[in-house]
C-alpha cells in the first residue's frame, strides 16, 4: 500500500469548494478523486489539509491518498495534467510514510486576501482581487490586526453556527504586503474558523476606511458576538497559500 502526497492548486472560481459534495460534481476533491480512481482503477479517497469554501483558491493545498497500485508520483501528476480541468493542477507528488495525514498531521496555515485599492479595478485581476475603490489607511488596520495576535477565542470573527465546537485558535502573524495600489494581508496560524480570514479581513478593511476603530477589533474580540465584526467579504481574493507540516 503507497501513501502518496500531492501538491495542488486552484482557481476556485466556480467550484463548491473543496469538499466532495453528493449533489453536484463541481467541488475540487470530487475532481481529484475522479481522476484518481480512473487512473487507478480503484475507489481514491482524497484527504485533505482542510476545506477551502466555495470561490476560494490555493497554491499550496496538500492532500494525501493511498492506493494498492504501485505508481509512480511523475506518472500521477501526468495523469491529473492531462485529464483535470485547467483551473485545478497537482504540481508535485511524492511517496510519504504511510502514517502522514494531510488533515491530521498538519501544524498551521497560511492565507492571503488580495486587494485592489485602486480607484478604477485593474480588469485582470477582478476574478482575484476584492476591490476597494476608497483610500485604506493601513497603518491603523496594521494596528487593529495587533490586536489578533497570540491565542484568542475568535467566536466574533466566525459564521460556526455550532456552539460545541471550539472557537479557540491562534494567529502567529498578520503581515501587510504593498504594492502600488494591491494589498496583500498574509495571514499564519494554527487553523482557521469557517469564514475566519474573510471577516477578520472584512473587519480590518472597516478600520481602513474609519469606520471603526483600530481598539474597536480588541473590544469586538473579547464581546465573543458575531454581529460586532465586519462584513464576510467575497471569497475570490482568498488563497490558501501554504500548509505547515
């Protein structure tokens, strides 16, 4: 038995998100699984380092299957270019101990939410970028983003309708990337709630534009409430960016 693991990314664009879905085929581990199974001529069961929400992308997602075939990890990434749709590719694979879990095994993450602070939105990249017409004052969102850092009970910052499961999680760094009119917030943690970086984000942006202020993020913290935050801004500026093993 060969525990293979795979490098993939994606454009979430019109997908459902990662994960497989029974009422449609449009979900990337579906994909995935399809070829997989195809090639293998064996039912592939994907896992995942975790799920990425409908029109969200990834450069970095790591998965992991196993199979009773012996493949070669170069014959697999030719398989998956030639047969996967365009906007999903694994780009790297190779035979890991049979104990590695994507899911499980996994130390922390990286996102990115991409911005255009441009007056006009630059047209190439509006499937990629939310925009934001107004002026951003980035230094009070960098200091509202302070506020986040460490561990911290993110109750505020999630749609997680289930009151059972733990809202606790941390943030290691939150790092502001400038270039001309893009904003690039880098985001590094232990994991991350159902809809976490967008609204952080979606709350951050609020900062930058005055609507609140940089000291209202450690108040909203610390109330555990939903409505006190931003808004879950869109998800085509969201990239799953790397996965710490």
């Amino acid at each position: 038995m060969q525990n293979i693991k795979l490098m993939i990314a994606y454009d979430g664009s019109r997908y459902y998100g990662w994960q497989r879905l029974g009422n449609t085929e449009q979900t990337i581990q579906g994909k995935i699984e399809n070829v997989l199974s195809k090639m293998l001529k064996e039912n592939i069961e994907l896992i995942g380092s975790g799920r990425t929400d409908g029109g969200v992308h990834a450069r970095g997602q790591v998965a992991n299957f196993k199979t009773s075939v012996a493949v070669s990890p170069q014959d697999v990434i030719q398989y998956c270019h030639y047969y996967l749709p365009s906007d999903i590719t694994v780009y790297d694979a190779k035979i890991v101990d049979e104990k590695f879990h994507a899911r499980y095994n996994a130390k922390g993450k990286q996102y990115i939410y991409q911005i255009d602070n441009g007056i006009i939105h630059n047209v190439f990249e509006r499937k990629y970028r939310y925009h934001v017409p107004q002026p951003l004052d980035i230094d009070k969102m960098k200091k509202a983003s302070s506020y986040l850092i460490g561990e911290h009970d993110f109750r505020s910052f999630t749609n997680l309708k289930s009151k059972k499961k733990s809202t606790i999680r941390t943030i290691s760094k939150i790092d502001f990337i400038q270039n001309d009119t893009f904003i690039d917030i880098s985001f590094e943690g232990n994991g991350f709630l159902y809809n976490m970086v967008r609204i952080i984000t979606g709350t951050l942006i609020e900062v930058g534009l005055n609507n609140m202020l940089p000291e209202d993020v450690k108040t909203i913290l610390n109330k555990k409430e939903r409505p006190l935050a931003g808004p879950n801004i869109p998800p085509h500026g969201l990239f799953l960016q790397k996965v710490f093993y």
